[in-house]
C-alpha cells in the first residue's frame, strides 16, 4: 500500500474518527465537514490542506498518525513518521 492509500486501512479510518470526535469535543467545531462515511472522512483528513499529526499516549510519545501534509512538511513516508517520537516534531 503506497502512502497515498495508507489512510484506508481499518485502524486509521477508526482513528481518523477518533480525532475528529476529540477535535470536536475539545474545540466545539470540526476540524474537517463530516460529510459521506467514515472512509470519506478519513481520506479526506488525510488530503487536507494543512499538517494533522498524532501521537499516543506512552511515556515517551511516539507518532500514530500523520497526513499528506504532515509527511511532506517532515519529508518522511508514513512507516518512518508513525516511528518517530513526537518529542523529534
């Protein structure tokens, strides 16, 4: 799977709503329009036009998500970015 697909695998259309359900809850607004289904929306964060990363909640957090954006700004793949602690951001 090329990185341009990697937002359709299960576990980041799960996460992709995950953020999108925080983003609301902690701003009251919606970081992208919730329109089509989980899929749409999760490609669509992937693609938008502005960095969205993610990091987990371990001792020393390490990377789960980034988009398009996020991996063209640190010039890395998906499998590289999603290794990085985010203390290296």
């Amino acid at each position: 799977m090329t990185d341009a697909e990697v937002w359709r695998t299960p576990f980041l259309i799960d996460r992709a709503q995950a953020m999108l359900d925080s983003y609301r809850r902690l701003l009251g607004a919606e970081l992208i329009p919730r329109e089509g289904s989980p899929e749409d929306r999760a490609r669509a964060l992937f693609h938008a036009p502005f960095v969205v990363a993610a990091h987990g909640s371990e001792e020393d957090p390490v990377l789960f998500y980034g988009n398009a954006a996020a991996l063209a700004l640190w010039e890395m793949d998906f499998a590289a970015f999603t290794r990085t602690p985010s203390r290296y951001t």
